[in-house]
C-alpha cells in the first residue's frame, strides 16, 4: 500500500514537488449526480424550453470553477487547462441530473481534481437553481470515471450502469 | 408547487433582487461523506497522529471554500459570514469520512449554499491528499441538514441515522 | 466644478471613507453595445435555437463579473450586491447588441460601477463567443443610463433613441 | 462562413479543447477610449503633475485586470502572460483618454482578449476615478488593432485616425 | 492571559463566530518598513519624478490587498471596508520605506489584519520593484500601531521614534 | 548599479516582456520571524498537542497565499508553482516563530517573490491566530536567503545565524 504523499517530513501538508515528472498529455472524466423529486424533475425539463435553463448555467459554472481548482484545493497546482466540456443527462428513472466533466491539459500533474470540481460546481448550482422549490436536494456519487497520461498511466473505474 | 426564482420574465438567469427581504439571523448545517477503502481509512486515522493530518487541511479548505462560495455559484449572492465550523467524523462500518458544517450570518440570503459549498471543498480535499493510494473514491451524500432563519422559516432534514 | 475625491493630501490614490455616508437603497442602470456584421449578427440569432446561446453566456458572465467589481477597479469599496439582472436586445438596424445591466444595494455607495461592470464583462463575452467568425467585432457606449440613491439623489442620461 | 467554437454537439458552451494546436508567439494590441467633458479632461491633465494621477491608477488595473481574464471570461483559457503594456493618449480635439494594451505570451491559444480585457478594465477605472466629477463618462470603441501568432496568422484593424 | 479563539472545541480551526458582537465603528493604523541600500534608495526617490513611480504601485497595491485580507488569511471574516489610505516615508537615517496603512469600517470585527495586510502587500510590492537592482532588500516591522473600536476597546502601541 | 526594470519608455509601471528569456529551473528560500512574547510562545508550542495547531493553519495559508503571488504583486506573472513547501522553526532564545519556504518552478521568470509572499502570508496568519492573547506581535525579518536559476545565477543571503 502506497502512503500519502501531500506531506512533508515532519507530517505538515506541502505542495509536492513535481518538477521531474514529464510533461504529458492528461485527461480526466468525472461525474455527479443531483437527486431532485419529480416536480422539480419536471420543471428542469421545461425550464430548458421556457421557463429559464437550470443545466446552461451550471455547465458554466462547472467550467469555471474547474478553473478555480486550484484556488479551492489547498495542495493542487495551478495548472494550464486546455479544454473543458461538461454534459447533463436527465435520468426519468430516478429523477437525476447526471453531470459529467471532460477536463484535458498537457503537464506534469494530472487533471482529475478539475474534472472532479467540475462536476461538484456544477452540481451544487443545479441544487442552488432548484433550492427554491425543493429543499432536500441530495448531491451523490462525486467520482473519477476515467483519467489518463503520467506516469501511473489510465485508469478507468468498474461500474455498471455508467 | 413553486417556481424557479433565478430567472427572469424572458427566462435568463439573474441574481435575485433580495432588497426587500427583512434581515434575520441565519444558520445553516450541511453535510456530506466520502467513502474510502479500509487502507486509506486507516491511513487517515493514524495520520492524525504521525503522518500528517488530511482533516486539517480539509477543515481549512472547508472554511476558504465557504468564503468563496458566491464566486463559485453564479446566482449566489456575496454574504457577510459570520461564523464558519466544520467537525469531522471518521465512521468505522463503512470506512467513510462524515464532513458537518454549520455556517451563521444576518443577512437577507440564507446560507445553505454556503454551507453545502463547506462540505464538498473539504470532501473534495480529502480526495485530493488521498487519490495517490486510492483511485475510487466517491463523494456522496452531500445535503442540507438543518436550517433557520428567513421568512421561510426553519428546516430539518429527517433522516434516520445522522 | 467638483474635484477628484479618490486621492489623499499627497495626491496619492486612496479608497475614499465613506463611513459618514447614510445607508440608502441604490440602484444603477448601465448600457453597452457590441457591434458585428451581419453575418455574426445572424448567427446570434440563431444560436439561440440551435448552435449554441452566446447571450446565455455573456449574462451569466455580466452577472459574475458585477460581483467581482472591487477586486478589478482598485479603488471600489466591496458592495453587498442584492440583486442583478442583464438584458440583451439584438438590434437590427445597425447589428448590435445592446446589452443592459441593472443593479441594486442598500449601502454607503452608489452601485454604478458594478453595473458598468457587468455590461463590460457581458460585451467581452459576447467578443469572445463571436472572435472566431469575425475579427472586427467593437464594444461601444458603455455608459450609465439612471442612478438612483445616496447624497447626490438621482441621475438619469439624456439620451435620444434608448 | 465560420461558425461558433465555443459550444459542443449539444449546442451548450465549452472551453475549447486546444491541446492540439502548436505553441506560438502571441501578441495582441487592443484600443479603448474614455470620452470626458472638457473640465474632467482638465482635471486629469492637471492631476498628473499635482492632484493625483488617474493614469497610473488605470495602468496597473489595466495591467492586473489582463491576468483575471480567464476568470471573467467564461471560456477563456488560462494563459501564462509572457508581458503587459498599457499607454495612455490625451486626445485634445475630443477630449477623450486613448487607452491601448499590448499583451504578449508563448502559448496555444491568443492574448486578444487579454489585451480587450486590460483596455476595458483600465477605461472603468478611469471612469471610477472621474464618476465623483462627472455623471455622463462614455466608454467607446473597444476594439483589437493588431494580433500575431496561431494558425490563422496575423490580423490589423484597418483605420484611418489610429 | 487568554487562550485561542480561533479553534472549536476538538481543536480544530474554526472562523470565530460574532454573531453576538455588536456592530461597532473600528478603525486601524498598521505600519512595515523596507530597507534597502543607499542606491536603490536614491533610485526610489529620484524614481518619483522621473524614472517610474514604485511607491504609487505600492500604493495600489495595498488597498487591493487589503480586500483580499479574508481571501488569505484563512480565519478572517470577509469585511466591507469603508475606507483605506496609505501613506509613505522615505528615511534617510536608515534607507528605510516606512509604509503606514489606516483602515475603517462599521462591523462586528476589528480591521487590524486588513491594517497589517495592506502594508505587507505593499512592501512586498516595493521589493518586487527593486530586486532587480538589490537582492538583500529586508522588510522589518510588521505591527499595529493603533486601533479602536470593539469590546476591548482602543489600543496603541507604545513607541519611541514612530 | 542597475535600474528599475518595471517601467515602460514613459516611466509608467509596465508587467516585464520574459518572452526572451529561456525557460530554466528556477529555486527560492525566503523567512520571516514573528516575534511573541513568552505567554504566546508558550501557547503555540503546547498548541500543536491539544489546543489547536496554529502552525498548521499558518502552513496551509503560506501555501494558497504563494499560488496567489500574481494576484497581489501587480507586475508579477502568472507562474505555475511545482512545489511549495514550508516549514516553522519555534526559536526559545528569543520567542519567535521562524518561517521557511521553498518554491520551485520551471519557468522564465524567478520565485522569490511566491516564496517571500509564502512566508509572509504564514506569519500573518499566525499573527492573526494570536492577536485575542497579544496585541503587539510584530512580524520581521522578511528577506530571501536562497535563490537559483535564470540568466542571473544564484544568490546566497549571507547571514550569521541562521
């Protein structure tokens, strides 16, 4: 088992060093998912037809604040984002808004907590759009689905359904 | 049932106009947990001790976050906080980290964004010094739990076990 | 003729004390207009159907950046912002986009750099979403329409056609 | 004719993916002017000698705003500015202040709205210095006079007076 | 003698809640000083007329500093600050930039640290000007020198020279 | 003796064009002293074991103030940090807290000013945790003891003590 590496010698938290990585292409996909009830269900759907679009502003918040990563994780890197999509996927089964984040950069660290903050941004806007009309809003299954690039090469996680 | 609030009378998204709201104390309790495996959840134990303590820098990227939670959330409206707290709970049956945050001000906003914005900067921390020994971490369960303050008056999530 | 109040008695830049001044109720309307050619002017209005809504970014952004006023114009005091809204009127006869923001606090001081502010930010955003099919696009007119609260009392621009 | 690149195939923005596109040397220079009434122009010429200086006052948040683009600009990268210059032209014959930024980087995508962004926040300032002396300050032409570097090669604005 | 207010109960760090306090008139005067060699001394003085103003970017620099007081120091409230100037001394005795910062508002808690940060930031600025001509630049003295307002009423430090 | 490099042809403040300069790895050491008096010290020391760690808060705030460099000096570039590390030294002979940070990065322009902001923004931070138990803490000795890499070569404070 491998062992923290956010710490330095005497167990304070520090920025690791990365200056001998190489540099190399990084992607990393995230997801979320945002548990309403079948009325606010509704009205997000609807809402993209006329009453005022919920998803168009939490895909740009969850742009921007994958930008913003590394002002809110304390021992992240700034680092030069390349690209960032997110997309909204509205589950009728049990009223989800599953949200998923596509983050690429070419450095020296990976990029799976911009994908990761992504996809919370963007989560916790859809709940600050909706909170209105339903207070038990529920944020779930925050989660890696793929990364790749760096030395410790792809990963990619075993699920079911996703 | 209700309406969204956020947008406007063409369907775009504004900051809504709080001016004539009363001023009342508020306060919000949000939480949220992360689901490690055995090894990383003893890691995190001990590391409290001798290896360097992940739920300290989660308690301060906690609080940052929360300051910045009307940068994060577009529609939010930037708010005077008054007392932000944070407390950790590391539950042995299902090796996860319980995050609480409990956030105050007097304003004309409530905090429940502030607070739910707490938990998952501090959840996503413990992620981030975590994900070098473990790749499938999940972040879930991030929610209101408590609430007063406001015309709307005071709510509680009820839940079974917390 | 008035004098400059933002410098101290050496002359040097300072944030004015405004700790005298009555709390009001302010609001500020502001104005902008993005000029582009027919053909960027025809995809805008498309875009709202079916390519990709630039207006829905650039009000999101214009929304954002009025709250990030005091941290971009070195000598505006942080203002507890209560309500904003941004509208976009495509006008035809010359292919502008006239943007308008509207912005509202109760506090020391006037509210008109915020919203002068916001219609800054929506233009560079409409700039940005169209600089790839035009490379000539110009942001014109950023003016401020009324003003209302504080010691001066109201203002409101003479103006022929808005 | 080109089309928009800032959405995905669902038509919702994104932050363009550049990793593909070279690294080139990237200049832009972009232009804005500030139009004041003859005393506020006064006032300014005279400030710079004894009263307090606008000028530099707008040069370093012009200078400062240029690196907070990528947070104001939903989807701009993040950029390594390689260098920032603003000069400042007190034009007599219409007593309006000509602002002109000059933004320089090594990188995949260009500094054009570095350089729009520099110019514009440097013009609010202005305004926000001059606000307390006169009420109907305009911000015009805010417009990218030349740009260098990238696949698409060099553009200059064609003028006659500039 | 007290103890540490900043912790909650098992320890951790908190942001004090002063919810309770009453709003008060608070005002501090924080000071630092930058000691350079005679060259660069000269250099800074001659700098004013000439040459390149150091002290007015110092200048500016720390009253947006002293905003970003909550964004940095991690249990600081944010503030609305009322009002913030600067002044600088140049002393010939010992080549020293004696930085003073004075700050006001109306609030729940005291400004020092706004005070103390604004002279910081503005000292560092003034090295970051001057290093490229010294290396050895020192910057000393870091205090409170006055402040009032709040529970425990007014304090000034006891001083010799300043 | 050199001159002030900040400064365009027209001795306004300008962010240096690096664009030249070759990219190299680039090292800084910087310090700063808080001195306390014997009840603070004392606090502190027996702090880290029960009562609240100040010294861990001051190490994450150094650390998130450096990645803020660019934001608070305004004629620093953006960097992109590789490794921030901080470390605190509790001196008896004198009841300092001695601060230490090491900042490494690959880049065109040098670090020492994210490692003097590291330590500085550190020592505030404790200042801050303290100032309920000692009003007049004083922060000193802010200086660059190492430096390395770029056309300039290394540099080595010469220090007696430390």
């Amino acid at each position: 088992m491998g062992d923290f590496t956010h710490f330095n010698e005497q167990g304070k938290a520090k920025m690791v060093d990365v200056g001998d990585k190489p540099v190399s292409h990084r992607t990393a996909v995230a997801a979320a998912s945002v548990k309403v009830n079948r009325e606010t269900f509704r009205l997000i759907q609807s809402g993209g037809m006329k009453k005022g679009d919920v998803l168009t502003v939490a895909q740009i918040a969850g742009i921007m604040g994958a930008k913003k990563t590394w002002e809110l994780i304390p021992m992240c890197h700034p680092i030069f984002l390349q690209g960032i999509d997110l997309n909204f996927h509205l589950e009728e089964k049990d009223y989800s808004i599953r949200i998923r984040a596509s983050v690429k950069c070419d450095g020296k660290t990976g990029v799976e907590m911009e994908a990761l903050t992504a996809v919370s941004v963007a989560a916790l806007t859809v709940y600050d759009m909706c909170k209105a009309v339903q207070k038990d809003i529920e944020i779930t299954d925050i989660r890696l689905l793929h990364k790749s690039g760096g030395v410790h090469g792809a990963f990619a996680r075993e699920e079911g359904q996703e």
